[in-house]
C-alpha cells in the first residue's frame, strides 16, 4: 500500500463553487428581468416575485459561501 500525500489542483472547480456561479448567474438574470419590466406598466407583482427570488438566491449563496469556509478551515 502506497500512501500519496501530495495534493494536485485541477482545473475544474469544486461543487460548491459551481453552485455559487450558478446562483450569481441567477441573480444576475433576475436584476435584468427587473430592470426591463420596471419600464413597463402592469409588471408590478412580477418584480415582487423577482425581488423575492433575488432575497432566496442571495440566502442560498452566504448558505454556500458558509459551507464553503468551513470546508476550507477543515484542510
């Protein structure tokens, strides 16, 4: 049995930091939505609804970015 104690990094990113890139773009996506519909009548309940995922995506990242350092700390 051989035991390997060198650490090699790879190009891909971990899954917790593919889930944050995700949400961002989520958020991202949302503020664009937000901005057109605010030059429209009528859009009203559909920026409340927007806002809303908004606030759910931005608390689903500081979930991540939490899990994320404490994963860290734990190397």
């Amino acid at each position: 049995m051989k035991l390997v104690m060198n650490t090699v990094k790879g190009d891909d990113k971990c899954r917790i930091c593919t889930k944050i890139d995700t949400k961002k773009r989520a958020i991202r996506k949302e503020e664009d939505k937000i901005k057109r519909w605010r030059r429209e009548p009528n859009r009203s309940a559909s920026i409340e609804k927007s806002e809303a995922d908004i606030e759910r995506l931005r608390y689903d990242l500081y979930i991540l970015d939490e899990e994320k350092a404490r994963k860290q700390s734990m190397l």
